[in-house]
C-alpha cells in the first residue's frame, strides 16, 4: 500500500512539474497576452488613424511591464484600466487639438460670420430671400421670425440651419443697424 501511494503522489507531482520547472497555468502566459492587446491596440490604431486606441496601448504597455517584473494579475488590470483612463481623458484634449489644428473648414462653416449682400428680400413669413456670400447665392432667412431686410442690404450671417443663412443686417460703425 506504502507503494501505491508513493507512486500516486509522483503522478501528481508530475502533473505540476515538468522539466524541473514549476507549471504556473495562465499567469505564466500574462505578458504574452499584454502584448497581444497591444500589438492589437496598435493595429487598430493604425488602421483608423483617429485616436481611438492609442489610449489602451498605453495602457497595455503598462500592464505588459508589470506582468513582466512579476505583478499580480489584478495590479495588472488595474494598472491597465487606470493607466488608460488617465491617458484617455487628460492627453486626449491636447493630442485632438495639436492634430486638428490644420483642418480646413468646410465652405458651411466658413461662412458663418461673413458678409453678404441681399439679392431677394428677405421676408421669414414669404418665405422668400436670397443673399450673394462669396460669389454664391445662398437662400436666406432673418433671426427674427417676423423679420424682413430688403434688397442691396449688407448682412451678416450668424449660422447656418440646413441650407439656408440666417442673417442680420450689418451694424453701423456707430453701433445702429440699417
């Protein structure tokens, strides 16, 4: 009996031990699958070219450098987590900001603030009007809603609702409108 269960724990231990090495399961593996993530991470990142997962590469190197000094699979997460949260939410801002900083408006955005004349009369009750902005016309309609400006009057646009402008006639250099 002595025998059988000497050779028992020796089928045991072999399960646990191969090669003189202690089996470790998956936690042997972490830095592995960090480094997967991130490889993934990165692939995404360059295949969108939108800041959309840079944030979480960083975050994976992080954890990926943790597994490897030997950081428990929680620390890792939670190094992951944070580390990508923080770079998220404070760097974000700055990197959108630096990276669209040469982005060309649109022919709608560069027109709110311009300055145009009135070819139709404008009149929101008709629903009629048309101003010249920039050699194009564009059909208009006032801020106010029972409001009319009439023809070869300068306006201003203050935005854009669709395709129409909406307008206000140009101040004075005194401060009245005309």
């Amino acid at each position: 009996m002595l025998f059988f269960h000497h050779y028992s724990m020796m089928n045991t231990t072999a399960n646990f031990f191969r090669k003189g090495e202690k089996r470790m399961g998956i936690t042997a593996y972490l830095p592995v699958y960090w480094l997967i993530a991130l490889v993934v991470f990165l692939v995404i990142e360059a295949a969108t070219l939108g800041l959309a997962t840079i944030w979480f590469a960083g975050g994976a190197l992080v954890a990926l450098i943790a597994a490897m000094c030997g950081a428990g699979i929680v620390i890792q997460i939670v190094l992951f987590l944070v580390v990508s949260l923080v770079l998220l939410f404070f760097t974000r801002p700055f990197a959108v900001r630096f990276l669209n900083k040469d982005t060309l408006k649109t022919n709608v955005d560069r027109v709110v603030g311009m300055e145009g004349v009135v070819t139709e009369e404008i009149s929101n009750l008709a629903g009629t009007g048309k101003v010249s902005l920039g050699g194009n016309m564009w059909t208009a309609r006032t801020e106010n809603e029972g409001g009319t400006i009439p023809v070869d009057a300068v306006v201003t646009v203050l935005r854009v609702e669709g395709v129409k402008l909406i307008v206000k006639v140009k101040e004075k250099e005194g401060g009245n409108e005309t």
